[in-house]
C-alpha cells in the first residue's frame, strides 16, 4: 500500500488509564494503516480498547503515546472532516429530522441553504425520503440510525467512525441495515472504521477485518476478506465466508474465549 | 358511550356529596362557624364576589403572586445556570444552596414583613423566595443531565462550549425548567398568601385572616374555593407554555394520542419531569 493512498495511519498507539488499582491499558502498542475509500471492520471482545481507538481517532481523547493521521496530518482534537455514528442513534429530540442531519453545518456555520439539498438527497439515498419534517420519536430505530448515519455524511467528512451502530438494533433490522450500509458505502465511497463485536457482521461488511485482543487491547490479525461486492446475505453460506469467522474466532478461543 | 356516563356519573356525585354535607350540617343542627352547610358558603360566594370586595383583593394577591413568581424564576433560573456551568460558582454557593433548601421559607415571612412592610414589596419577596428554589435545583439539573453520547458527539464536530450550550444543554434543560415553573407558580401563590396572613392592608390572605376574627366561617370556605379556582388555572397556564415550548416532547402528545399502546412510554416520559419535581419540593 502507498504512502500516498493512505487514509488513516496509526503507529505504536496506547491508551493507558490511571485508576485505583493502577494502570490499565486499554490500547496497547498498536499499528495499522487503512486506505483510501476502504471500508475497514474492527472486531474485539468487549474491554478490547475498540471504542478507545474510535475516539482517539474521532480527536476526542488524547492517546498516552504513538500517533495517529488522517490524510497525512496529525490527529491533535476534535476534527471537522470526520463522521461519527454511535451505538445509539444519538439524535437531538427538538430538532425534525432534517435538522438533525443539519448539525454539523450548523455548529460548523457552513451554508445551510446548500446543504439543505444535500441532506435531503442523502435522506433520500438512506431511503427517508419524505421524513425531513418529522421529529426523531415518531422514526422506529432502524430509521433514527439511518438518519445518524445521514448526519455523519452531510459535511463530506473524509472518513467515517461507527461504533457499533447497529448493536441496539434486534438481529432483523441488523442484517437489513448491514445491506444498507453496504449500498450506501458503495455509493458513496467513505473511508470507514467500522467497530463491533459480531464476528459475521465484520467480515460481511469489511475489505479488511482487524482483529483485536482483551486487555490490553493489542492488534492480533489483519484478515483480507476478498468477497465480491456487493454482497448478498446469501455470502454468509459460502464456505470462504466461513472459513474466515472460523479463523477469526479460533483466534479469540486461542486467548481463552470471548469476554 | 363510557365518556358521557362517566360525566354524568361525576356530576351525579358530585350533586350527591354538596346534599349530604347540607344534609349532615342541618340534621345534626352543627352550628355555621363549625361547619357551614354549603348553601351558606355560595351565599358568602355571591356577596363577596357582588360586592366588589373579592375581586379587589384578589387581583392585589395575583399581582402579588405573579411579580414574585417572575422575579423568583429569573434568579433561580440565572444561577441555577451559573452553578451548573461554572464549577467555582458552584464550589461557593453550593453550601448555601443545600443549608437553605432545608429550611420552610415560609417560617421566613414574619421576618421578611418585618424588614419590608406591611405593602407589596414584602409580599412579592416572599413569593419570590419561596418560587426560587425549585427553578434553581431544576435548571442545575436539567444542564447537567446532558446525555454524555450527545456532548460526545458535538465534541467531535469541534462545537465550542458555548455552542454545547445553546445547541444541546440549554434545550435538554428545557423539560426540568418547565416542572420547575410548574411547581413555583403554586408556590408563589403559597408565600404571597402566608405573607399577607402575617401582616399586610389587602389580599385574599388578609381577607382569610380577618374573617378568622370574625368567625365567619362561611366566608373562608368561600375563599378557599376562590383559591383553589386561582391555583388551577394558573396551573393550566404553566400547561399551555409547556406545550409550546416543548412541542417536541412526546410525552406533551398524550392529550392528542390517548390510545393505550402510546400510553406507556408517555408515562415513562412523564416519570423524569415527576422526578424532578420531587427533588425540586425537598
């Protein structure tokens, strides 16, 4: 991979915390590179450090040591050319829909009158078409996740940061949602950091699955999926599918099972 | 349909228990400045009212009440926000707050008559003081119950504190401000009232009082019924801009959406301005 395509470098990364009982480290020494437009999973156990990776990528925690660059330039604080969508849909009660989606542009004080129209195709991509006036209580939260999701694309972030986003939903609504992702990713062509605890899930979504380990949250494997896109549900029955959750979770059982 | 027979059952018993008590009082031969029967209570209703006398003092107890509700909230407001946001305000007054919060206000009246007469103004401070505490407790609060994944996110969008401010904290706040409204006009009405019985020349309070004096009962139930009338309505009033300003709280929907499947989750809503509330009365 070229210097020059890479969208995310991160080199010796650690994250240590001071507690009562001492230091714990929730990132340990850890190194990747993510390409441009390329769509990358992180699976981990739980306590793996995945959403302490995401928010010092995301600029909102500093790391104890190692660096991390989007596009070349130092991670130093919050930045305005990355998308974030959460575990829950993280949605402002009192704003429509629209506005919601809006957020970044408002607190960037961008021109609201373009983006408008942006917002609303990307609504319409999302499939919310004729949602923009609603309020976020009267969506089922499938669709207050998609409107997230619209929110973390709205400023043409350069990257995308997704924690678990689809963890709240029920394993339905999930695998629709897996196949939207896909559709729109594949539309749109973000870099995306794409954390979870699901196992199939990464690999049906990711180019690249980084696999992390339990304390200290360290990289354990780097696995290339080369599953032809798009994909359809129907990939999980191949055998190349299984063979890579298999790998990936005999990694896990290796360490002594998924906590 | 169940709707009309419930109206008409309410009315029913209603007509049924104003008969008994006439019944009881005129039966056992209780004398009026006991108990009057209720024939007695509309007629001193009538008079009061025919007369002029009642709508005087109570348009002087509502001016009373509203002045100290508006003063009360503002300050309870402003530094409710001051606590929350500022953590050395907040390490000063604290201590205060809490030893103040403890104590009845009302026991302040008589001192407060003392200090700033028997005319408005001393009203007006006790309503205030009374108003003050659950707008502060509540905005402090209501600012600080910030989801941590929404500041997380406006964090990662470089939003500075003041935009947290004014684009998350202040209309999250806005549902805990509107309980605390809630209950401050009632107790405006409470300390303008329990000022006037200490000392003041008019009000309803001052009204109760000398009646007192006079024994005539009747005449205070007919002004408890005139107060009780005055706390619903102001009551509505606080309803009516809590729908507006919150129009985006589901929960504020249960009137336009009664069907029992909505109802749930409408009282789940319902359940943290209550507990607000609570906090806000201790």
């Amino acid at each position: 991979m070229s210097v020059l395509t890479e969208a995310i470098a991160v080199r010796n990364l650690s994250k240590s915390y001071a507690t009562r009982d001492g230091h714990v480290t929730a990132l340990d020494r850890t190194s990747f590179a993510i390409a441009e437009r390329e769509f990358v999973a992180v699976v981990g156990p739980s306590g793996c450090g995945k959403s302490t990776l995401l928010k010092i990528l995301a600029g909102i925690l500093a790391a104890s040591s190692g660096e991390a660059r989007l596009r070349g330039t130092l991670i130093a604080g919050p930045r305005r050319d990355i998308g974030i969508v959460f575990q829950s849909p993280v949605l402002f009660p009192w704003r429509t829909v629209l506005d919601n989606v809006l957020l970044p542009i408002d607190v960037q004080r961008l021109d609201r009158a373009r983006h408008e129209q942006v917002g609303l195709e990307l609504l319409a991509l999302v499939g919310l078409h004729g949602f923009e006036r609603r309020y976020p209580w009267e969506l089922s939260g499938g669709m207050q996740q998609r409107v997230a999701i619209t929110r973390a694309l709205v400023h043409d972030p350069a990257m995308l940061l997704m924690d678990e986003p689809f963890g709240a939903l029920d394993a339905m609504t999930r695998e629709h949602m897996n196949l939207e992702l896909q559709r729109i990713w594949l539309e749109r062509r973000k870099t995306v950091l794409f954390i979870t605890h699901s196992i199939p899930e990464a690999v049906f979504l990711g180019d690249r699955v980084l696999v992390m380990t339990p304390r200290p949250g360290r990289l354990m494997d780097d696995v290339r999926v080369a599953l032809p896109r798009p994909r359809s549900l129907e990939v999980m029955n191949t055998p190349e599918f299984g063979a890579h959750v298999r790998h990936i979770r005999e990694l896990f059982n290796v360490r002594g099972g998924i906590g | 349909m169940r709707n009309t027979r419930n109206v008409v059952l309410t009315i029913v018993l209603f007509v049924l228990s104003i008969g008994a008590w006439e019944g009881v009082v005129r039966g056992f031969d209780i004398p009026s400045f006991i108990l009057p029967p209720p024939s007695q209570v509309g007629v001193a209703l009538y008079r009061g009212f025919a007369s002029g006398l009642y709508m005087q003092h109570l348009g002087y107890t509502l001016l009373e009440t509203l002045l100290g509700f508006v003063v009360g909230s503002l300050l309870g407001f402003f530094l409710g926000t001051a606590v929350a946001m500022n953590r050395y305000v907040e390490f000063f007054f604290y201590p205060y707050i809490v030893m103040f919060q403890s104590l009845p206000k009302v026991a302040l009246a008589p001192l407060i008559v003392v200090w700033f007469g028997l005319g408005l103004t001393s009203k007006v401070i006790n309503a205030a003081l009374v108003a003050f505490f659950p707008l502060l407790v509540n905005t402090m609060v209501g600012l600080k119950s910030a989801d941590e994944d929404r500041v997380s996110l406006m964090r990662s969008l470089a939003a500075s504190d003041h935009q947290i401010f004014w684009m998350l904290r202040l209309p999250n706040a806005l549902p805990f401000v509107m309980a605390g409204l809630d209950v401050a006009m009632i107790f405006a009405l409470i300390g303008a009232i329990v000022a006037e019985f200490v000392g003041a020349q008019r009000g309803i309070g001052m009204l109760i009082q000398s009646m007192n004096f006079n024994m005539d009962v009747s005449g205070q139930f007919s002004l408890l019924l005139v107060l009780s009338v005055v706390g619903l309505i102001l009551n509505r009033c606080i309803g009516l801009i809590r729908r507006r300003v919150m129009f985006w709280d589901p929960s504020e929907k249960q009137v336009l959406e009664t069907s029992p499947e909505e109802a749930a989750p409408v009282a789940a809503g319902r359940g943290v301005a209550a507990t607000a509330k609570e906090g806000a009365r201790s």
